[in-house]
C-alpha cells in the first residue's frame, strides 16, 4: 500500500506502573512495548513517527538515532499529541494510523487490513473497535440503523441503553491525513479536564460531512498496557503466541505454562524444552535438542543435538551434540565444542573449549584456549586472576588434567602432557610430559597418639 503512515503515541508517564522507567520501555517477552508496536507498524507504512514526552530522553536514548521522533512538552490528551506530530504529517497525502505505544500486542496483518478496510470505503477516518464481555470504562460504539457509525459516547456520559453496547473504541485510529489536519486547527479543549480528544475530531469531520466508519477487529491486540498486572497479562497472551507457532513449526513443550520464551528466539524441529526453561534475547536453538528442566539461556547459539540441563548459558555458542549441565554456568564469550561434556557445577567464562573435552564436574576455567580431547579431572581450577589483571591460560589437544589441580595464569600445558593430581602448577608443561607439583607425603607415625587427641 502506497502513501501510507504511522503515529505511535508513547509520552505517556504511566503513573500505575509505578516505575521510573517510561512505560512504553517496560518489556513483554524480551522487547519493550513500544518495539512491538514498531515492529508491527513497520513493514506496512511508508514513514512513520514517534511522539514522545514524560521521559522522551530515555525513549530516545533505548530505541536509538535511526527514528523519527515528535514532542509532546505537557501531556494534554490524545488529540494534543496527534497535533505534536503535525510537522510530521504537512505535506503528505494518504493516510495514517494512530495507534497507543503500549498495545504491544498488534500486529502487522491487522494494521493492514484496517488500511484496505478504510481505503476501499473511502472514510475519512475509521475507528477500529473491537467487541469486549465487560466494556466498562471503554467508549461505547453507537451505531445507526444501517451499521454505520452514529457517536462515540464515553463511559461516563452513556445512558443505560448505551451501557449495554459491547462494541467499544480501542483509541486507534485511521484518518485521511488533510482532513485530520483541518480538524486539528478547530479542536478545542472545552471539557472538564482541559485536554484534546482524538474523539473530539471524529465528531468534527461527521459535522463536516465526511465519511466515517469503524472497523471490527480482534479487540485483544489494541489492549493498552497501564500496570504491572497488565503487562504480566500482555506477555502471557504474547507468550502464547510465540510458543504455539514454535509446537506449529516442530518443538515439543512438556509444560507451555510453565517455560517463557523471548519474541526473537528460534528453535529448530524435534527439539524438546522442559519445564522452567528461560530462553532470552537473540537465543537460536538447533534440532534435536533437549533443553531444560530449569535452564536459562540469554542470546546462546546452540547447534543440533545439544543437552542442556538445569543451567545458565549467556552470550555464548554451544556447538553440535555438547552436553551441558547438570547445574553448570557458562559465562559470555565462551564457546563450547563439538561434543564436549560440560559437567555439574562447572563454570566456564570466556573460554573456548576443544571438540570432544571433558570438563565433568566442580571446575572453573576462565579465559582460557583448550584444545581438543582433554580431560580436566574435579576440583580443577584455571587460575585467571592475579590480584589486578587476567590472564590466559592454553591447553592443547589430549592433555589430562588430574584432580584437584591449580593452573596459575598465564600457562600454556603441551600436548598429550599429564598433570598429576593435586598439583598448583605455575610453570608451561611440555608436549607429552608428566607435571608434578605437590609436596612429597611425609607420615608421622604415633603423632595422633602423642597429641592425646585420639580416644579409643
């Protein structure tokens, strides 16, 4: 569609939200409900702008430069926010739709189907509305005899016959831009609050005698956001989306109610996700692997058959069928090989490990190079951290790592070399040698005895 724009008002402080935080920034699966409704907006029009006020720096300073932006100094209604964006409108012919920066749940197909509807009918503006079981609070949709659009009549002002109506505004609309911008120049704020209403213009173009209509759609996804519950209610509804598309496209969910999943992530088919698993950001998951119980992943790679169980994976990449977990932490920048074997409570940070290693279990490995097939045994620590600056530790393909072993930073331990166990080792350990680095055992016989600690 051709000539075609976007208002999204977002300078609303959001008072019920009792945050800081402006409340289109507030997050429903990992964007901020603003994003959603960009993303949405997007793909349909030509150009589209953003109006910000209470806290505009910070919306400014998330979404970034590549936007266009309109102020709205004072908060003073809606339709004093369509007029903030009025330099953004002259000179274009079209028309545009104004839609509310918390209704995180529209989407794109809807967008363009309420711009076909008003175009074929050659309104000059087109309420969208949606039919709601309560419609308490909500402005009424009155309609004539032959269906079309009578009045909008707001909660406080209907009648009870008019109370009963279930069709209600969802406070977006269409608008053919010159006739919104005529009316704008006569909208006034005569009204008990002082404040300019989009309502208002709808009545100024039916006095004028154009063409409005109101178009019926799914009233769920222009739901405004204004408190926490109802951000929790939002990201439940989008969560279900995201998880019922996944199952359409190949993944198994154990328990869906149980298992949050971010809008950009992706899962490849035959993969199962256990309960209390969190897959954030830019999270990709292969097929054929099993991710979960109780396991979180934060813009993690993951390629085809990996396991992963009750674990934290961020910023990383885990590599064809690695097991990871139980009860493992792997840190940003780390990238973990082909079939390698990340066991319980180890923590890797910032560190490659080889193809096929094994790293079993109570290890920590930082900033560390290892190669392929070894073997750290438990109780194995790189020691990375000298008081004041980190540094890097190698291990090259087939070395063995015994138990209980320091490696002081910065080392480089050789290929197919062997570490005894329980050694500190500060020195670079050749290819295929044995490094000993203990304090030979020395046995006092008697000396419990002598001590008079031991009782028979």
């Amino acid at each position: 569609m051709n000539n075609c724009y976007g208002i999204i008002l977002a300078a609303g402080e959001g008072k019920r939200m009792k945050s800081n935080l402006p409340k289109v920034l507030h997050k429903v699966c990992g964007k901020a409900m603003v994003e959603h409704v960009i993303n949405a907006l997007h793909s349909v029009v030509d150009d589209y702008t953003i109006v910000v006020g209470h806290g505009a720096d910070k919306v400014k300073g998330y979404l970034g430069d590549k936007f266009k932006f309109s102020y709205q100094d004072k908060q003073l209604g809606t339709g004093h926010a369509v007029m903030c964006a009025e330099e953004f409108l002259k000179g274009k012919r079209g028309t545009v739709i104004i839609l509310a920066g918390d209704t995180p749940l529209v989407t794109s197909k809807t967008i363009s189907e309420v711009f076909q509807y008003h175009i074929k009918k050659g309104y000059s503006a087109t309420v969208i509305t949606g039919v709601v079981e309560n419609p308490k609070g909500y402005g009424r949709i009155v309609r004539d005899s032959e269906g079309n659009l009578e009045r909008i009549v707001e909660d406080k002002d209907a009648n009870e016959l008019e109370k009963q109506i279930k069709e209600v505004n969802s406070g977006a609309y269409c608008f053919d831009i010159e006739d919104l911008l005529n009316a704008l120049k006569r909208l006034n704020n005569n009204n008990a609050q002082g404040e300019y209403y989009l309502t208002d213009v709808i009545e100024i173009l039916k006095n004028d005698g154009k063409k409005v209509g109101a178009y019926v759609t799914d009233f769920e996804e222009f739901t405004g956001v204004n408190s926490r519950s109802q951000l929790y209610q939002a990201s439940v509804i989008m969560r279900n989306r995201i998880i019922s598309k996944l199952m359409e496209d190949g993944v198994t969910f154990i328990d869906p109610n149980n298992t949050y999943v971010d809008v950009d992530v992706k899962i490849g088919r035959d993969t199962i996700i256990y309960p209390g698993t969190i897959l954030e950001g830019n999270t990709k998951i292969g097929e054929n692997c099993i991710i979960g119980p109780n396991t979180r992943l934060v813009n993690v790679e993951v390629e085809d058959f990996v396991t992963i169980q009750n674990s934290v994976v961020l910023d990383s990449k885990v590599m064809q069928g690695a097991t990871v977990g139980p009860f493992a932490y792997v840190r940003p920048e780390s990238v973990i090989g082909k079939d390698v074997k990340i066991g319980d409570f180890v923590e890797i940070k910032k560190s490659v490990i080889g193809d096929g290693t094994k790293v079993s279990h109570l290890t920590y490995i930082g900033d560390a190079e290892v190669g392929k097939g070894c073997n750290f045994g438990c109780g194995t620590v790189v020691v990375n951290y000298d008081g004041s600056k980190k540094h890097k530790t190698v291990v090259k393909d087939n070395a063995f790592i015994g138990c209980n072993t320091n490696l002081v930073a910065p080392l480089t331990v050789g290929e197919n070399a062997y570490i005894a166990a329980g050694s500190t080792i500060t020195e670079d350990v050749p290819d295929g040698a044995l490094a000993i680095a203990r304090e030979r055992q020395v046995n006092k016989e008697g000396w419990v005895e002598k001590k008079g600690i031991w009782k028979k």
